[in-house]
C-alpha cells in the first residue's frame, strides 16, 4: 500500500490485536486523535464508496463530521448520485488513509439518513457561506456555468440578508453503522499489519489478524 518513499520511523511501530482496544469505534477514535496530534492535514478525509441497485460502483472524497458508537456520520445533499446510491443501495465503504502515520482504516457497513434534529443541529454550525451553498447548489447536475452557481449565490445572500439561512430539506446527514472496521499499518517489507473486527449477529466485537 505505501511507496517505499513513505517509510520512515512509523515502520517500526506494530499493530497487536492483543494490545488493542476490543471496541474498534474506540481504537478508531484513538488513530483519529493521533491523527490530529500529527498536524496532519484535513484528518477527517475520507473516501466514501457507493454503489447503485445494479452494483456499479462510485467513490469520492468527503469528510467525517463525528463518530461514536453508532457509528459514522457525514451530510450531504439528499438529491446528489451518492445520495441516490445510498437510498437505493444502502451497502457503502469509508476509507482513511493517514500516509505520514503509514495508517489506513476501512470500514464498511449499512447506511442510513441521521434524524431531521440531527441534520438540523450540524446545519446551524455550518459557515454562512456553506449554508447558502447548500441551497445553492444542484449537486451532481449539470449546469450551463460558473457564472449560474454565482448568480444564485447572490440572489440568496440578499434573500437571506436579515435573517438565519433555512435548512434545506433536501440536505443532511447520513450514518454508516459498521459491520466490519479493519486497521492498516505499514511494516517493513510490506509485511503489513492488518486487524480486522467483525460485528457478530449479538453486536460484539470479534478480532482477526489478515495477511497482508
């Protein structure tokens, strides 16, 4: 997975699955925060995969907004491709990959749209900016130039002069609740250490080793 070019003094650290922590969402959050520590730059890219009914796949890079127990959460615009991938295939994958950590975390599972409330609550911490973006952009449609983006950009900062930005209802968040989180590091060699933790049908947590 890392180019030779990346190996550093981060090669040396291991990954033991009887040293890690038995709840993955913890170790996650652990990685995360070192992640953070590090400087690193936007931590919380991700890349989110898709898939429609018929399983053709799709990926792009967004953000994770929070993560707890129930899992992984990011907001969208309800009416964008992955959107329409999500509601009618809801099957998606999370990739991090934290390059100068020689760290990547997959994570799939089963996707569902976060409460009104919730998509409401995040929306209001939103910039200005971005909370008239919301509204307007057609997300993933065509559109005939920069200049119609501008233009609507306009029309809603005087519409919105002297008062709040209104929550779109075609815009929120999403919820990825895991079934499967494995950790990446990289070792010399390309010997790997991969950890994979599966969600059992009673919602515990049971730990393997991959080969690399």
């Amino acid at each position: 997975m890392t180019d030779e070019k990346f190996s550093n003094n981060n090669t040396a650290e291991t990954l033991d699955e009887t040293l890690i922590d038995p709840d993955p969402i913890k170790q996650f959050q652990s990685w995360f925060n070192d992640a953070i520590a590090a400087g690193l730059p936007l931590p919380e890219a991700m890349t989110l995969a898709t898939a429609t009914r018929n399983g053709k796949p799709s990926a792009r890079v967004l953000l994770l907004k929070q993560v707890d127990e129930s899992g992984f959460v990011f907001f969208t615009n309800y009416r964008s491709a992955k959107a329409r991938d999500l509601d009618s295939n809801p099957q998606a994958a999370l990739v991090f990959y934290w390059p100068q950590l020689e760290r990547q975390v997959r994570v799939e599972g089963k996707v569902a749209r976060t409460s009104v409330a919730e998509s409401q609550q995040y929306f209001q911490t939103r910039p200005r900016d971005s909370q008239i973006g919301a509204w307007a952009s057609p997300q993933s449609e065509v559109i005939s130039g920069r200049e119609t983006l501008e233009q609507r950009v306009a029309e809603l900062e005087q519409l919105y002069c002297d008062r709040e930005v209104d929550r779109p209802e075609h815009w929120g968040g999403y919820r990825l609740t895991p079934a499967r989180i494995e950790f990446w590091k990289g070792r010399a060699g390309r010997l790997h250490d991969r950890i994979l933790y599966e969600r059992a049908a009673d919602s515990t947590w049971t730990i393997k080793r991959l080969a690399p």
